[in-house]
C-alpha cells in the first residue's frame, strides 16, 4: 500500500540526540492517545512511524525514520485522491455536454449558429477539457505546500517531546 502512495518526498526535518526507538514509539503513542499526534502509525514499511500532515484538497503523511543517532521525517504525499479527483474531473465533461447543448438549443440564434457544421462539442469539450489537468496540478502543487507547513509545525512540535 505504501509503494502505491507516494506521490512525492519531501524531507521535513531531522531531529538528533533523541532516545532509542522504543521510548520514541512510547512518547509518540502517548501523544497520538492525548489527541496531539493526528493519523499516528506505529511501524511498517522500513519506518519507525507515521502521521497525518493535513493539506488542502490532499491530505499527507510524514513517515519517520532512523537516521544514526537521530530521526529523519519525510513528507509523502498519496497517489490515490490526485487519481480520483483526475477521473472525477475527466468524467464530468461528457454529462455536461448534452446538458448545455439542450439547455442552449432552446435559444433561437443558438439552434440556427448549430445547424451547419458548427456543433456544441466542438466548442464545449475544448472548454471543458483543457483546463482539467492544470486544476489537479494546482491542487498538488497547493496541497504538497500546506502539507509541508502542517508537517514541519508538527515536528517542531515534537522536537521538546522527544529529546533525550
């Protein structure tokens, strides 16, 4: 599941002199039980732990991993909602088509300017189509930028949680 997600890592910081992995899980868990640690994971995938670093439209994760004598946090951002806003996206073209060809149809100078060779789709789709991929990338470009920020308060959050 994990491979599938990523999108995109970011490093967000690196922490050191901070305890063993165990007294870090502990410290880590006790937050996430308190309600200060959102989306907290314990383990998996070569990480220590993960959690939710909140982004708009997308949501990331922030995994943990040990990196000598410290922890290194890395933002990865998913795969899953950027692929579903994309079909989202796709698929609402075509019901709008008849919908504006019936709705203009019922105007007169529109059914005489269609009644030749010029048809609805070869205006609508154009407009409808084209600026689709240029939405979902501004809404990964907007959602790595506000998850990174959630990300890096969260962890300087931590920082006095977790220092030895």
């Amino acid at each position: 599941m994990a491979g599938s997600e990523n999108h995109s890592d970011a490093p967000v910081a690196t922490l050191t002199g901070v305890p063993e992995d165990g007294e870090v899980l502990a410290r880590l868990g006790k937050l996430s039980k308190g309600g200060k640690l959102a989306g907290y994971e314990p383990g998996g995938d070569g990480r220590l732990a993960s959690f939710a670093a909140f982004g708009t439209p997308f949501d990331g994760r922030v995994d943990i991993t040990r990196a000598g004598d410290g922890l290194r946090f890395e933002l990865r951002m998913p795969r899953k909602l950027p692929v579903v806003f994309a079909v989202a996206l796709a698929l609402s073209v075509w019901p709008g088509l008849p919908l504006t060809d019936a709705f203009l149809q019922g105007f007169g100078w529109y059914e005489r300017l269609t009644s030749g060779v010029f048809v609805t789709w070869m205006w609508y789709v154009p407009l409808a189509a084209i600026p689709a991929p240029f939405a979902l990338l501004a809404a990964m470009k907007k959602s790595h930028a506000s998850a990174l920020e959630h990300a890096k308060e969260t962890v300087e959050r931590l920082r006095p949680r977790l220092s030895a």
